[in-house]
C-alpha cells in the first residue's frame, strides 16, 4: 500500500533562518506531489505541485521555493523565513491532477 | 480562486443526530470530493462523486451531487463524538490541472 511520509512533525525556526521540510512517498511511482498551507482554522493554500522530477509549479509569489530531486520526494525549502511563513504545511500526492489526494501528517512551523 | 464553499461554516449537534454539510461551487466539475481532517492531522479523502452521478453512499455517508445547481451536500447519519472534525469539499474545475479546496466547516459533536 501507499504511505506518505513527512517530517518534522513540528518545528520552531528563528525569522531569517534557513528551512527544508520533506515529503516522500512510498508504494507508488511517478506521483503528483502538492505542498499546501493552512492558517489556523482556515482552508488549504496550494504553495506547490509536481507532475514529474524535477517539474515544479508555483501557485503563490512567496519567499518559498519547491524541489523533486527524485520521484517519490519533494522538498520545501527557504533561505529565510518570514514570520508570515508561520503555519501548517501540508504535503499530498495523487495519481492525477484530479483524482484523490492522500495527505502527510503535517509540519507545525513557528517562526519566532 | 475558491471553488467551493462549505456551509454553514460551523456545525454543533448531539451524538446520534445526522449531520449535512453543503457545498457550492462556480465552475462546472468533473468530480467532487469531500474530505475530513482531524485537528493537527492532514485530510483524509472519504468520497468522489464524479459529474454524472447524483448520490453515492460510503458507509454512514451519503453524498449528492446537484450540477444544475451547482451544489453538494455531504450527510453523516447516527453522528458519533468521533466524526468531530472539520470537513472540505474540493473541484476540479472542468478539466483543470489540479483540484481547489473549499475553506472548510467545523463540526463538532457532543457526547
């Protein structure tokens, strides 16, 4: 079966401070891959998706960038956090554009 | 641009009573989904209705589907404390690249 992994589950970042979260997953090959974002208490914003390595699509102008060095993994990364960079990201993958999306668990990032 | 919209926005019933949750959406679909997340956790998918049905069922989950409306409704039967959760409901857009999440409604059920 398929599982997603993400990680780390919480994190806590000075402002100006690098970042890199991590997605893989596993049981599946050549996924869509999504990064999403979520303010407390609100919907989902679409950061990132990939339809194949290294094939990146950017939704929102930000201070974050998206990279899928391999198939199963996709990884978010900044060079410097913003305290707006502050929230819920949420990696998914589906097998098309339009078919389910299976979510991570999450990451908890603070910016301080 | 926000595609569906779930209302009401918050939702409070007693264990046992049926819950329906609504959504509207602008653009025609291929299909749509309904999704639950348990707070801290990520979305977990429970159903896909695609454009040319009209209901679908999943266990205590009935779903339907009105295209000429342009709306959805989501209805859990015999609510348990555990269906505590907030729900989605997400489009494509007739054919677009990817699909568009609602902002989401709250429902809370009390024991």
């Amino acid at each position: 079966s398929q599982t997603i992994h993400q990680w780390p589950a919480t994190l806590v970042q000075p402002v100006g401070s690098p970042l890199s979260l991590e997605c893989t997953v596993e049981g599946t090959s050549n996924p869509n891959l999504y990064w999403y974002r979520q303010a407390a208490g609100r919907g989902l914003q679409l950061l990132f998706y990939s339809v194949g390595i290294g094939q990146i699509s950017s939704e929102v102008p930000q201070n974050l960038s998206a990279s899928r060095p391999q198939d199963r993994q996709f990884i978010l990364s900044s060079k410097k956090l913003l305290l707006s960079d502050s929230g819920f990201y949420l990696c998914a993958w589906s097998v098309t554009a339009i078919s389910p999306q299976h979510f991570g668990d999450g990451t908890r990032l603070s910016i301080l | 641009s926000q595609q569906g919209e779930e209302d009401p926005q918050a939702l409070s019933i007693q264990e046992g009573e049926n819950a329906t949750m609504n959504c509207s959406y602008k653009t025609s679909i291929n299909n749509l989904q309904w999704y639950r997340q348990n707070s801290g956790r990520g979305l977990v998918h429970l159903i896909l209705i695609r454009s040319n049905e009209r209901e679908k069922h999943s266990g205590r989950l009935r779903v339907t589907l009105d295209t000429s409306k342009k709306s959805s409704s989501l209805l859990i039967t015999a609510s348990r404390a555990a269906d505590t959760a907030s729900y989605f409901c997400a489009t494509d857009q007739g054919g677009s690249e990817k699909l568009v999440f609602g902002k989401g409604m709250k429902l809370t059920v009390n024991p």
